[in-house]
C-alpha cells in the first residue's frame, strides 16, 4: 500500500527542509509531491536546488492558493492512499499510522486528524478555537456528519475518490468543499487523534479571520450548489 503525501508549499522557507525531512523519515511506502505554490521568500529557489530522489518538485508560475496548489499535485498521485500534508511544522508525519489505520483497516474511505480528540496540541488563539468549531459545526448541519474538526489540515482519503470528485476551490475553501463532496458520496468517514503544534503569526501562520469568513461562505455555497 503507497502513500501519496501532497504537500503545498507558499513561502515555508524556515520550515520547508524540516518538514521534508520528517516527511522523507516517515517508515511507510510513499512518494511525496511538492507544490510550490510561487513563493516570494526564497522557499522556490530552495527547491528548485533540491535533489533528493524520493521529491517531486512542481511550480506554479503564479500563486494560486491552497486549493489550486492541492489539485496540480492530485493530478500527479499514483498512490492507494492521499494524505495532505501542510509545509509547515503543524502536523507531525509520526501520525501517519494513526491517520491511515481506518483505512488499512477496511473500515474507512476517508479518515480526518482531529486537533480536537484528545492529542496533545499548543495552546493558542481562543477565537481560531471558536472560528474553528462554528465552521465545523455549520458544515456538519449542512452535510448531517458529526466531524469535531472538518478544517483539519490532516485528511487521508483512498486515491480512487479523486476520480469522482472535481475540486472548484483555489483557496481556503477546499476544506469545506472537500468534505461536502465526500459526504455526498456517502464515504466512511472516521476521525482519529493527532497532536497539533500551531504557530503563531510571528512564526509565520498565514490564516486570518478573512479566511474564516471565505470558509463560511464556502460551506453554504457547496451545500447549495455542491
């Protein structure tokens, strides 16, 4: 069983080598697909130099978002499994039996990393706690699930659903987009415990009360127009 570990990058230069590093450590059979989403910070030119065997490098000549950077590595996958991994030192990849297990397993399709179940995590920003748990709570009235953390950044999902579902979101919305749609398929959906090491804007975290607002929009657009 091979993993497929997508990773997007945009302007993770304190952090790009570490991650990879981890990632390159993890004991499973995977290939990891970087996509480096037009960084300005010298993380482009970084990978550009890399030349580890085991790394797919794509670029985007434009900065795109999130979303689009998740798409041009799907495209690239020729793993059984997906697994999103965000570049910078978030979500440990010693997780990864945990994440895949339900799916080894047979017991699951797609399997979520709940910052929310009881794994050890920073403690941080109070309002990104209840911007977190209002959007989960919405997206899960709309889809009739029971998610503790749907804008997780860790979700693994068994390569053949990609074929049967067409990501529109460029940005932030892929988290709600994503889940909408495999609700719709009716997947098995678990959720497992992962630990969490959330940075601070200082140490470069990127996400801001305006992409809580797009988030939101986006779980009502595809409840509406899925």
């Amino acid at each position: 069983m091979k993993l497929s570990v997508v990773i997007p990058v945009y302007n993770e230069i304190s952090t790009i080598e570490e991650i990879l590093n981890r990632v390159r450590s993890a004991p499973q059979d995977k290939e990891i697909i970087v996509i480096d989403d037009a960084s300005t910070d010298g993380t482009r030119e970084w990978l550009e130099k890399l030349t580890v065997e085991d790394v797919k490098v794509l670029f985007h000549s434009q900065n795109k978002g999130k979303g689009a950077a998740l798409r041009t590595g799907f495209e690239q996958a020729t793993g059984n499994i997906v697994i999103i991994q965000d570049a910078d030192l978030e979500y440990d990849p010693r997780d990864y039996d945990c994440l895949i297990g339900p799916i080894l397993d047979g017991r699951a399709d797609v399997v979520f990393g709940s910052r929310f179940l009881g794994g050890p995590h920073r403690v941080l920003f109070f309002w990104h706690y209840v911007g977190n748990r209002v959007l989960t709570l919405l997206s899960n009235m709309f889809t009739n699930l029971n998610l503790t953390d749907m804008e997780t950044g860790y979700k693994a999902f068994r390569a053949p659903l990609l074929q049967k579902i067409s990501i529109k979101s460029s940005r932030f919305g892929f988290e709600p987009e994503i889940t909408a749609k495999f609700a719709k398929l009716k997947c098995r959906m678990y959720e497992v415990p992962i630990s969490y090491s959330g940075r601070g804007y200082q140490e470069g975290k990127k996400i801001t009360w305006r992409d809580g607002l797009a988030a939101l929009f986006h779980v009502i657009r595809f409840k509406l127009f899925n």
